[in-house]
C-alpha cells in the first residue's frame, strides 16, 4: 500500500521557490530536499477486513535502499513557475513517462519526473501492491490544467489493468501536470495524484478482503421465503453455529485513515454468500402466515408453531401481531385442555386404560367448584369419552384420586421434556409446572389452568411426541449442539392409547368440526384457557402424519373455533418436504 503524507514540506525546512535565487546552490539544493513517508499502513475500515499486501517502503529508498529498478535516488530539480511547456512538449514528455511506467521500468519513468526520489519507490510500491497481469497506459491529449497552479501544462490518460482470474478488466482516467524544471527540463510533477486522481486528496491504495456477505435465508428445500413474510424478521437472532457464512471476496480500495471506512475502486472476486438453510418449509410458513392472520383478524394476538415429528424439525413459525413479541417461541401462557395429553399419559401410567370407567360429573370440588363448558352429567363415560368431549371434572377427580402432586411434572419432564433447557437456535421459553402447594392448585394443572405455563412450541412437541412416540426436542437449525433429551420416552402402551384417544376426538369428539375432511393417521385435542377472567383463549394440537401443529389464538373462544380452524388450514397442506 501506498501512503502519502503531505506534511513534508515543514519536515523538510523546504522555503518557498522565490527565495531560491538568493541562495548558494548547496543551500538552494538542501532546502529543496523535501522528506516524504511512503510506507505501509494497515487500516480496517466499513466492511473491508485486514488483508491486504505488504506494501514496499519507499522511505527506505529515499534514505540509501535500493528503488524499483534498482536505480539509486537523485537530488528533486524543483519545477519553475515560469512558462508553461507547449502542449506538444507536454505530451512528449507525458508519454515517455507513461511508457516507461506501462513497461516497469519505474527509474525511468521516475527519471521523466521533478521528483525522482519520490516516483521510483511509488510507482513500485503501486505496481507490487497490485500485481496486474496486463498493465496499459494510453495518453488522451491536452486535459485542464488545475486552477491556481501557472506554469503547468495537462495531459490526460488513460489506465487499464487486468488481472489474473478476473474476467474485467479496471479502468480510469487519470491527469498529469507537465512543468519546467531549473533545469530548462520538461518532466511530468510529480504529486500523489499521478498514480490515481483519487490520491490527489491523501490517503493510501491497497488490496483488501472484502467480508463476506451474509448467508441468504433458504427452507429446508433450498427456497428462499417470501419477501413480505413476519418469519424472516422472527429469524433475526437465529443461533447459526457457523452456518450461512459466505466466501470473502478481494478488491482494490482507497483507505483515507482508520476513522473512515475504506472506499472500493474495483472489486478483484465478488463476496460469496452461502445458502443459510432452516428446517422451516417455505410453502408450510406462507399456510401459517395466512392462516394466523386470517383467524386473528390481521391485528389480534396468536402463535402457530408446526413440527416434523420424525426428526423434531419446526417446518414453520407465526406470532401475531407481526413485529412484536415472538410468542410462538417466547410466550408462556396457561394452555388450558390440551395439556390434558400430559394427564392423560400421567393417568394411563398410573394404571387406567381408554375403556376405564370415568364419570363425567356436572362438578367437581378440590375444594374449588369446577365445572365444564357443557353443563350436566355424563356418568357412563370412560377416560377416552371424558379426553374427546374435554371433561374437566373427570380429569380433575381421577387425577386427585391416582397422582401424587408433583406426578404431571415429572411425566411431562421425563416423557415428553417438558421443563428441559432446550436450544432451538433460537431464544425459548421452557415449560413451567410448578409444584402445586394445595389441591386447588393441583385440579389446576390437570387442565393446564393455575401456574402451568406452555407456548406453541411446547404444544406442537407435545403432539408430535404423541404421533412418533419419542420426545424429539424441536430445532430451527439442524446440528443445534445441546439439543435437550428427555431422560426416558413415552411407553409405548401409553403412546398407543393416547394416538386412540386423540383419534377418537377427531372422529366424535370436540375436534369433530375442524378436522372433517382430514384424512391419513390424524390426531387431536382442543383447549379453552381461562386467564385472568377474560375471554378465554382458542387452543388446538394436532398431527396428521409426519405433521404437528399448535395454535392459540388470544381471546377467540374455544379450541376447535379460531385456533382449530387454522390448524386444520396448516395439516391440509401437509408435509410434503
């Protein structure tokens, strides 16, 4: 790289060319000796990362080293301000100069200048720096000459270099002051700007790596998501491990200082960016999308969260509104009857079967009055009928009479790690079932009401735990390190019974209505939560196939309305990855 510093002139002790005159020659020649620093300066600056190429240290010459070319510096012959050379003289001189330079033969074009002592090592250090296969220099007549500067004569060029591998070639045009020296000499004047006009204004050119670009957000499939969809904004903060990084790329760039980032002039290779792929299914994430924004009226509160069983991979993501909160991942809220699957497996290890008597009362006391949406006395019903008509008042009793407090837990943990510190790739709130204190407490929980605390997320696991029989704890970014494992797996009469039981509500139970038409191993459990006495909240877990899915929807009543509707929506798609 090559830097210039324009502060020679007062290092130096340089006076002013009208006092000259006056001098004897060795003083003239001492005053006139300017000092300059050319050396290597390494700057990281904006995107462009440190990597450029040892530059050669043209101070080094300046002071006895050798110079490109081998060729020793001489005293400067300082330029006149009397005439100007005639345009014929200046384009002489001009192209003698940039032929010798084109050639690399830097003493020689440095011999044609009114600083020799300054050009020899630039033009090295720009030629090593560089290293262009093709290097041509072409004169294009009389240019302006700057304002404020008699006795000068311009002469235009034209630059062109090419390098190895790069399929372009760089290009720009460039201005040389022609003057004449003491010596009656016509030489170009050398000033920084004669290498590139962009130097006229200080600073330094090097080559440098150029960072990366980020990695660009593919589905599992290879296909990139929609411009307008919420999931890439919910994908922000996504833990890569590495993924996604793209190959860096090289160009050659002015650095004007470390306080300003450095400025391309030509790219040498383009910045790669590598497919930065997710689990998520682009064409399952446009369903819910639309489907979450459909059944929460485009400004209401919900979360979707749909799951590969078979592998735990999350297909697809939504949290509305759009922009705030990512509830889907990062809620914690009570999820009312669908946490009747966790009690349910808790009761069937406890000993009952589908087909075991379980009376549907009108009420039930612990000692808080409970009761169901549907009013009235079921009594001949059994653990199946009370889990597909969403007894609460079944579920409370048989759950005081076999579960020891703390039992749901524990099931919930062990089977389907629930509790468990997952890493998803992205920040998540884990379960919360907290040790009841009294038996209220306790009847809470066994509908998923009082201090339980789930999000989408949970539940879609929860389902596909149920539809594959093993806890598979769902990631948004495949190879996740310290992905959570449940200390055991659902046994597999309970699986069994729970996929019959789930079954059963879709087929007469309260998931009748969502899931008509629905066909292929399907499975499902609707909630209605109560919280802090507003309207409840619409809940809905489900599978069909290698396909789970959770919904919630704030506020909308109960589960086979707005949030079964949108589940339905989601499972007819399917997964067909």
């Amino acid at each position: 790289m090559i830097e210039f510093d324009d502060d020679r002139y007062e290092e130096a002790g340089f006076a002013d060319d009208e006092h000259g005159a006056e001098e004897a020659p060795a003083e003239a020649a001492t005053r006139r000796r300017r000092a300059v620093r050319i050396g290597v300066a390494v700057v990281c600056g904006g995107m462009l990362a440190v990597g450029g190429v040892g530059a050669y240290n043209v101070a080094n010459a300046i002071r006895g080293g050798s110079g490109g070319g081998g060729a020793q510096p001489v005293q400067p012959a300082a330029a006149t301000a009397t005439r100007a050379p005639t345009a014929q003289e200046a384009e002489t001189a001009a192209k003698g100069f940039l032929d010798a330079w084109a050639k690399q033969d830097f003493a020689a074009a440095a011999a044609l200048t009114d600083r020799q002592d300054l050009a020899t090592g630039a033009l090295a250090t720009f030629q090593r720096t560089l290293n262009p296969e093709e290097f041509t220099l072409t004169p294009t007549g009389a240019a302006a000459a700057p304002a404020g500067q008699p006795g000068r004569t311009a002469v235009g060029f034209h630059a062109r270099l090419r390098f190895d591998g790069v399929d372009r070639a760089w290009e720009y045009d460039g201005s040389l002051g022609v003057v004449r020296t003491d010596e009656g000499r016509t030489a170009v004047h050398w000033e920084p700007g004669v290498i590139h006009p962009s130097l006229a204004a200080g600073g330094s050119i090097d080559v440098r790596t150029v960072d990366a670009l980020p990695g660009r957000l593919v589905d599992r499939n290879g296909k990139p998501f929609d411009e307008s969809s919420p999931v890439k904004a919910m994908l922000a903060g996504v833990k890569t491990g590495g993924a996604g990084t793209g190959t860096p790329g090289r160009a050659v760039v002015l650095v004007r200082g470390s306080a300003q980032p450095a400025e391309q002039l030509f790219a040498l290779t383009d910045p790669g960016a590598a497919e930065f792929k997710v689990t998520l299914d682009a064409e399952l994430q446009r369903a819910a999308d639309a489907a979450l924004k459909e059944q929460t009226g485009g400004g209401g509160a919900g979360s979707v969260v749909a799951v590969e069983p078979s592998t735990g991979h999350v297909l697809a993501m939504a949290s509305a509104p759009a922009g705030a909160f990512n509830r889907a991942l990062g809620g914690g809220i009570a999820p009312g009857s669908t946490m009747k699957v966790v009690t349910g497996a808790a009761l069937l290890e406890a000993g009952l079967r589908p087909d075991s008597p379980a009376p549907c009362r009108d009420t039930a006391t612990s000692p808080r009055v409970w009761h169901n949406d549907e009013r009235g006395d079921h009594l001949g019903y059994t653990l199946a009928d009370d889990f597909a008509h969403s007894c609460n008042t079944a579920f409370i009793e048989q759950g005081l009479a076999k579960l020891q407090p703390g039992t749901l837990a524990k099931v919930a943990s062990e089977q389907f790690g629930l509790g468990l510190e997952w890493h998803t790739g992205l920040l998540s709130f884990d379960a919360r079932i907290p040790a009841p204190g009294n038996r209220d407490e306790q009847a809470a929980e066994y509908i998923g009401q009082g201090s339980v605390r789930m999000n989408t997320l949970l539940m879609a696991s929860v389902a596909a735990t149920v539809q594959s029989g093993t806890f598979r704890q769902p990631v948004v970014v495949d190879g996740v390190a310290d992905r959570a494992t449940a200390p055991g797996r659902l046994p597999a009469g309970v699986a069994s019974d729970l996929r019959a039981m789930m079954a059963k509500t879709v087929r007469e139970g309260t998931a009748r209505t969502p899931m008509a038409g629905i066909g292929g191993q399907v499975g499902a459990k609707t909630g209605t939560a109560e919280v802090d006495g507003k309207n409840p909240n619409s809940w809905f877990i489900a599978y069909r196939g290698d396909l789970a899915v959770a919904v919630e929807v704030e506020g909308a009543g109960h589960g086979a309305e707005a949030a079964g509707r949108a589940a339905a929506q989601i499972l007819r798609v399917g997964n067909n990855g």
